[in-house]
C-alpha cells in the first residue's frame, strides 16, 4: 500500500509508516535524513503549486495531510472529515461545544470582546496548533498593544489556567475508540526554547489519578465529533482538577513517546480505524520523552553536528536530523533528541542531557 504523507513535518508519520510495512512517500518542508531513509521518495514543498501536489499524489493507494494542507481534497484520504477538521480546529467553536457537553474548560471568547474574562488572558490564534503564537496578557495595556500589532479577529482570549500540561491519545473508528496513552507534555521548557508557550515535546506515560477521568472525557469528545483515526485531546491538571483545552485532530507530536513506551505502531493503527478496527489499551513498558530542541539564534547546521545527531539517531535516541548547511532562523526547531528509562526522572535526565549538549554546539 503506497502513502503519501503532506505535512510541514513528515518525519514521525513516514518512519511509523515504514516501520509497519508500508510504501511511504513525503512532501515536507524540512527533508531531514531520517526522512530521506523511510521515505521511498521525497520532494520539498518549498514553493510547490497545489497541482503539483496533486500530481505527485496521483500514483499513491492514500494520503494524509498534516496542519495547513488540510483544505486539500483527496478522495483516498485518510484523515478526519473536512466537515469534523474545521469544527475541530476552531477553539471558539469547540469551547462552546465543551459547555454544552458539560466538560470543563476554560472560559473563552473572541479577542475583540474579551467581555466576563479576568486577567491574565491566554490569547491564542483562533485556528492552529503548536502554541507558538500563544501569548499571556497581564492587563489592559498589554491587551491593547497586542490588539494593535495584530488583527483581534483571528484571535481568542481565554481563561489562563495554571498546571500540567497533559494529553490523552487515542485511536477512533468514529463509532468506538481507544486510548492508547496518556502524556505528559513540555510546553515552553526554558533549556529547549526561548517561546513560553511552544510545544517542547512529550513524556509518555503521563501518571496520576485523574488518568480514568482523562480517558472518559477523550472517549466522549472522540463520539461526539466523530472523530477518525489517530487523535488527541489536551488538558491541563492543577489542584481544582482537570480542564479540557483544545482538540487535535490528527497524528500528535506524541507519536515517537507513544511507540517507545507501548510497542504500539500509531501509523498502522491509524490505517486500520479507517475499517473499524482499534488496537488494545495501550501498556507502556517503560518512561519515554521527546525533547525539540529550538535555536536561539540564526544557525548553519555544520557537517559535525548533522554527523554527531545522526549517530545518535542510529541509537534510536534522536530524530528529525537536519542535513549539513541547512539555515535554520531564530525559534525555529533544530532537532529532536529521544529518551527511554525505568522512571520520569531517569528518563527526562537523559534527553535533558543529550539536549544541552547539542545547545551549546549551536551556541558557538
């Protein structure tokens, strides 16, 4: 079965893909090494028109896009309905369904009328994942100038709420589904990025007591949005309990974590909830993190760090390897270092480690 996988990243799909038996192919931004080894072929999106996308789909059995192709049509794609993407992607829409359904979250309206919310405000683009562009307003003046350097109609003001960042991941035949992990999330870790708000990486198993409660609420958004194939639904957990932040309907950065600690291949359950088919509760075995290490300023990827990175890759213990002389701009991701372990802590320890030392070779 040939797959052609569209996304800004491609990487953790393609290499799932092919590690379950597929025919991988990839259009992407990055063409990383451990990409170029999955994938049977590769082409850089870079300025490829959408007929050329298109085209180069023409030959594959299916597709999967990735944020930010999802308005392309495939008549074999394997990906939520676009009716369920745009539902799902709007963080008003969702956060009202959230209040009917009686699931707690954060109160949230738009930018623009911000009416009944208190400071400090979480101001978030009203579609689009990733958290980059979240941004914490601590009082009128701030919200202001926020109002004028940007456009209030694209963005949300929500209620900031304090905690653990976590996520539940499942698999969903759009009638049924499955979880197969709860994580941990790292969400503006300071020894990874600059950013407050962006997604860092994971850490799987996430362990607690509110692990029941987290599964019931993912397995009822799941039902009610008809959600297909691999999803997550984020939360965040403080002293008053759980909140419900925003859904992700689609492959999650938590892939890489998830098959490390439970053995379970994403990429072929993901096919096989297309026919109705969900995998076992998902067992981990062992503490997995995944660490996204961004630059703190405009680098060249130098032939030393590529060869260093790709040797770890090799270890199973890096990913998303940049090729030599490839640019990468301030805030921008530059790699991702993986870790196994008996605990959290041995576990968060090792990538901590392998990620302050390739840090400080782009520090030079």
């Amino acid at each position: 079965m040939k797959i052609l996988v569209i996304s800004n990243s491609s990487r953790s799909i393609v290499c799932s893909a092919r590690k379950a038996g597929y025919e991988a192919y990839a259009l992407d931004y990055f063409g990383d090494i451990d990409l170029l080894r999955c994938a049977e072929k590769t082409r850089m999106l870079g300025n490829m028109t959408e007929k050329e996308i298109y085209e180069f789909a023409g030959s594959c059995d299916s597709v999967i896009t990735g944020p930010g192709f999802e308005n392309l049509r495939f008549k074999n794609s394997l990906n939520n309905k676009p009716g369920i993407m745009e539902k799902t992607n709007d963080k008003l829409n969702i956060s009202e369904k959230f209040l009917s359904m009686g699931i707690p979250h954060p109160q949230t309206s738009m930018l623009k009328n911000p009416s009944g919310l208190e400071f400090p405000l979480m101001v978030k683009p009203r579609f689009g994942s990733g958290g980059i562009k979240n941004t914490l307003v601590k009082n009128e003046e701030e919200l202001a100038l926020f109002s004028q350097e940007n456009n209030p109609g694209e963005f949300i003001a929500q209620e900031f709420i304090e905690g653990i960042p976590c996520s539940a991941s499942l698999i969903s035949t759009g009638e049924d589904s499955e979880i197969v992990a709860l994580n941990e999330q790292l969400i503006g870790v300071p020894w990874l990025t600059r950013l407050p708000f962006a997604y860092c990486g994971n850490i799987t198993p996430f362990q607690t007591k509110f692990g029941d409660k987290m599964a019931d609420y993912a397995k009822q958004i799941a039902l009610e949005f008809k959600l297909l194939g691999s999803n997550g639904i984020d939360f965040i957990l403080n002293e008053k309990g759980l909140s419900v932040i925003e859904i992700n309907p689609r492959f999650q950065g938590s892939l890489d974590t998830i098959e490390l600690s439970t053995g379970i291949n994403i990429f072929n359950s993901h096919v096989r909830s297309f026919a109705g088919e969900l995998p076992q509760p998902g067992n981990p075995v062992r503490f997995a993190a995944r660490a996204i290490i961004y630059a703190k300023k405009n680098i060249v990827i130098s032939r030393d760090m590529s060869d260093r990175l790709t040797r770890c890759m090799d270890k199973e213990k890096a990913a998303d390897i940049p090729q030599p002389g490839r640019r990468v701009r301030a805030d921008e991701p530059i790699t991702t270092m993986l870790g196994t372990g008996k605990t959290r802590k041995t576990t968060l320890e090792e990538v901590w480690k392998s990620s302050s030392y390739i840090a400080a070779m782009t520090e030079v």
